[in-house]
C-alpha cells in the first residue's frame, strides 16, 4: 500500500491498533523528501500517524536512502512533555495585535475567533464542544476527544484590546451576513489574527519551555522538538509580511484586496470554524502546492459561520491567489450532497479552534464520534468519513 500511495487505508489501519505497538521488521510507509520512511522497533501509533500525514504523494520509487523511526521502549516515560504542560497550563501572552493602531485600551480580552453570537443559541446549558489539547480528554489510547467548554471561551485568544476587539468586527460582530467585501475582508482578518497569535506569541510558551530543557532532553526528542521550532520561526517571518499588510488594508479599509467566495445553506451548521493556513491539499484531496518548501506559500482562510441559523461557509485570500483559486474550484466540482461532508472533514483533518454544537455531536454513534477523532489526531485529507448532514450549500453572487 505505502508504494500505491495508499495513506488513507493505512492510516485506517493504525486507528486500529493500541497506543504501543511494536514493529518486529522495517516496515515501509512512504517517501519524504530525499528518503523512504520505514518504521521499525517500538513507537507509538499516534507517531506513525504523524509521519503518514507529512508523506510524500505520490511516492517516490527512486530513492536510494532510508530513514527508519522507531526505537526502543522507556521503562520509565520521558518528562519533556510533561515540563511543557506544566508551561503551557501557565497560560499564554497577553497582548493586542493591533497596538499602535489608533486607540489602544488596556485591558486585554478573550477575543473570539468565532463570534459567540453565532452558536449561544445552540449551546447544551451554555456549553460547546471543543477539542482542548492542554487539559482535555483522553482515552486510554491517549487520543483526545472534544470537551463542553462555556461559550465565553470557546475559540477565544487573548490577542486584543477590548477597544480593537469590539471597534474592529463590529460589522461582522453586529450584523447578519452579508457577501461584501468588508464582510469577507474582516473575516479574513480575524482568522489571520488568530493564526498570527499562536505562532508568533502562544508558540513561545513551547519554545521557552524546550530552551530550559534542551540539555536534559534525548537527542530524538530535541531533535523533533527543535525541528518544529525552526518550521514556526519560519511561518511566523512568513506571516509577520502578511501582518503589515493586512493592518494597512485595514487603515485605508481596502477591503477589495481580499478576494472571497460565499457559500450559503438552509441549515445551521453543525460545526463553526475559522482557519488562516497554507494548505497542501485542495477539497477534493488534490496536492496544490508543496508545503516543505522552504519558499513563500499560499496562504487562505476558511470560515464555518452562520447567518440567521443558516450556514455560511467562506474561502478567502489575497487577490490574485493561485490557491484559493484551487480550493474553490475544487469544491464547486464536489457533489452538492458531498459537499458539507468534505468542509467537516477538512476542518477535523486541519484545524484545533473550533467547535462542534452539541446537538450534533451528541447523537452521533460511538463509532461515529471515533473516526472524527481519529481524523482529527491523523491530520490526514482525504480520507473516507460518515455522511452525518447536508447544509445544502449554494455559492452566493457578489452583495447577495
């Protein structure tokens, strides 16, 4: 299968299998970059999930080297995660983004990523469901399972003022819907906002955390560690451009220099999301530019919403993007009944901050809730996933 570029089959097949696992031989999963990638020894499924996420597609059958994961199993488990837990519980910078422009208040808030207004009225007692890496759930095969989490926290970062905040989203805050390009603009903006957060100030907790470690660590694990460290530092020189763009669009309200597509339905939807990201994969699981490169990407935002209890779903990116070019185009192909089965899919496989209303949630089957967990650990798109809803979708004309 690894040589058929088969990763979806065998992701199913280590979703399967117990936490522990113990290979007896080298075992071939794929190719990344200049190497096979094999496994051999004791790991973790979780980990061989993390490798098959980042493979190669299709796989490379000329490759001469080899690298082989896996190791020898701890009798005592190592402490480095534990010391980064212990950190991140501590909490996460406090700051505004948008400081230095116009009024700056004081007081820093737990702004929104997803505006509350759009699901309190669906919340189970005042309560969501989100996955909560930090203190969530887990199960005995340590996969997290999504949490009720009140609503005046759930998708929320401390990254503005109450005065930008409020000032800033007011539109999109105080208002239905409307497919303009304000409206497209400060969703755009917000998710980016969101991203930039993390990256360049909610990633310091980790990186802090593995400076104070680095020489009590093994070599692996630093290693790992240190390598998504430099991926982030990379990300965030990326996203600190787009940041001084986008706050001057934001001065001029150059709204027209984002470009979006609007798609709406006659449902609500059963999950909200926000995502400013550089995907690798269109929604039809089609490779659309390739992410280990050390170059510029493509970078777009995806918006679950809603209008009057009715879906909206949005594409947005600079104009001009070759990308976003890609996604939408790749989902107006998709079967309209296929079409809110790919988004929630494609959320689960891409996104962490966001939430799944109750209502939805709590019905589904055991083994139904299971495989979206799994997507969600796998970090995988496409993969084959339960029809669970249609919002009925239909791409809005410009002002509609």
């Amino acid at each position: 299968m690894a040589r058929r570029t088969q990763i979806s089959k065998i992701l199913s097949f280590f979703d399967s299998l117990p936490r522990f696992i113990h290979v007896p031989k080298p075992l071939l999963l794929g190719s990344s970059n200049n190497s096979e990638i094999l496994i051999e020894g004791d790991t973790t499924s979780s980990r061989v999930k993390g490798i098959l996420a980042n493979l190669d597609e299709p796989f490379n059958p000329h490759l001469k080297s080899q690298q082989i994961w896996g190791g020898i199993k701890r009798e005592q488990p190592g402490n480095s995660f534990v010391h980064i837990h212990q950190q991140l519980q501590k909490g996460f910078p406090e700051l505004c983004l948008l400081k230095g422009h116009g009024h700056c208040g004081q007081k820093i808030v737990r702004a929104h990523a997803v505006q509350k207004a759009l699901f309190k009225n669906h919340a189970k007692n005042g309560h969501v469901y989100q996955f909560e890496p930090i203190n969530g759930t887990r199960d005995a095969d340590k996969r997290l399972w999504p949490d009720l989490i009140g609503i005046k926290r759930a998708t929320t970062f401390t990254g503005f003022c109450e005065c930008h905040d409020s000032h800033t989203f007011a539109t999109i805050d105080n208002s239905q819907f409307q497919n303009t390009p304000e409206y497209k603009f400060l969703y755009h903006y917000r998710a980016f906002a969101q991203t930039y957060y993390d990256f360049a100030h909610k990633f310091k907790t980790i990186e802090s955390a593995v400076k104070e470690m680095s020489k009590t660590l093994p070599a692996t694990e630093l290693k790992s560690l240190s390598a998504d460290i430099e991926t982030n530092q990379r990300d965030v020189q990326e996203l600190q451009g787009h940041k001084s763009t986008y706050e001057q669009w934001l001065r001029e309200k150059n709204w027209p220099a984002v470009e979006g597509y609007a798609f709406a339905g006659d449902t609500m939807p059963d999950i909200l999301a926000t995502g400013f990201f550089a995907p690798r994969k269109d929604l039809q699981g089609n490779v659309v530019q390739d992410c280990k490169s050390r170059g510029p990407l493509g970078w777009v935002s995806m918006t679950v919403a809603a209008s009057n209890d009715k879906a909206v779903f949005l594409l947005c990116a600079e104009k001009g993007s070759l990308v976003l070019s890609k996604l939408v185009n790749s989902f107006r192909r998709l079967p309209a009944a296929s079409q809110t089965t790919a988004i929630i899919t494609y959320v689960f496989c891409h996104f962490e901050n966001f939430i799944l209303l109750p209502g939805w949630w709590e019905p589904l089957p055991k083994e139904t809730q299971l495989k979206f967990v799994n997507a969600f650990e796998g970090r995988y798109y496409r993969r084959e996933m339960p029809h669970t809803s249609d919002w009925k979708l239909k791409e809005l004309v410009w002002g509609a």
